[in-house]
C-alpha cells in the first residue's frame, strides 16, 4: 500500500479504532466515577457516542501533531518507545485541559465520590487518551502493517 490511499485508509482507522476504545472507556467509568448522571439509556448512549467522536477527533489530533513532530506520517509503522512517550504525554496533557475546563471552568460535570483525582483531575479521564491513543496507534500499525 502507497501514497495517498495508504494515508486515508490510515487516518480511517486512526479514527474509527479510538472511538471504540474510548466508548468502552467512557461506558465502564461514567456510571460510577461521576456525579450527576442521571440519563435514560437513550440519552445516555446518544451522550457517550458523542464524547467517544470528540476523544477519537483529540486522538486524530495527536496522530497529526506526532506526523508533523517526526515529520513522518507513517510513524505508526514502526511505533517506538518516543512515539509511545509523544502519544502518552500528549494525552494527558489534551485531557488535562478539556477536563480542568468541563469540570472547573464550565462546570459540565462533576466527579463522583469514587474516582480517584490526581491534581484536582479525575484520573480515569486524565490517561484516558493517552491509552486509548497508544491503543489505536498501535491496532493500526498491526492491521494496516
């Protein structure tokens, strides 16, 4: 596989692998790590089908911004350790900022009284992209190469 059909079907699965990984992810911690949920399952998976569509467009973001970093957008044929590093810290640091801003600035939600808070951030959410990235990079590097 080459060129630009090669680049699509990669950003393709950039994209679609993430919004899996991360409607798991919001479907096994919001029910109990936050506060403040009290939807019908409609609303409630109309809800985590949209979060999970902005976390695989945050992880697409990462993807772009390491293709730029390494000046390589096929990095994730051959993920290494500093890709790894790049993709983790990126997502901490993107969560970090759409978490302190949802929770403190527009206060959109509220942590429940189980989910553990590393500098007034939830946890769950704080990694959550981070690994779901690595996830993703990683699904797509294996499929795709």
């Amino acid at each position: 596989m080459k060129g630009s059909g090669e680049f699509a079907l990669t950003v393709g699965l950039t994209f679609l692998s993430p919004y899996l990984f991360n409607f798991i992810w919001e479907s096994a911690h919001s029910v109990w790590l936050y506060g403040d949920h009290d939807f019908n399952a409609d609303r409630y998976v109309r809800m985590v089908g949209y979060v999970s569509t902005v976390d695989a467009v945050l992880v697409l973001g990462i993807f772009f911004f390491i293709s730029v970093a390494w000046r390589n957008a096929f990095w994730i044929k051959r993920m290494n350790f500093m890709h790894a590093l790049a993709v983790l810290l990126s997502g901490v640091l993107v969560s970090g900022i759409v978490e302190y801003r949802a929770v403190y600035v527009l206060k959109e939600w509220s942590y429940g009284p189980n989910m553990p808070i590393l500098l007034g951030i939830g946890l769950s959410p704080l990694v959550q992209i981070g690994i779901t990235g690595l996830l993703a990079f990683w699904l797509t590097g294996r499929l795709l190469y």
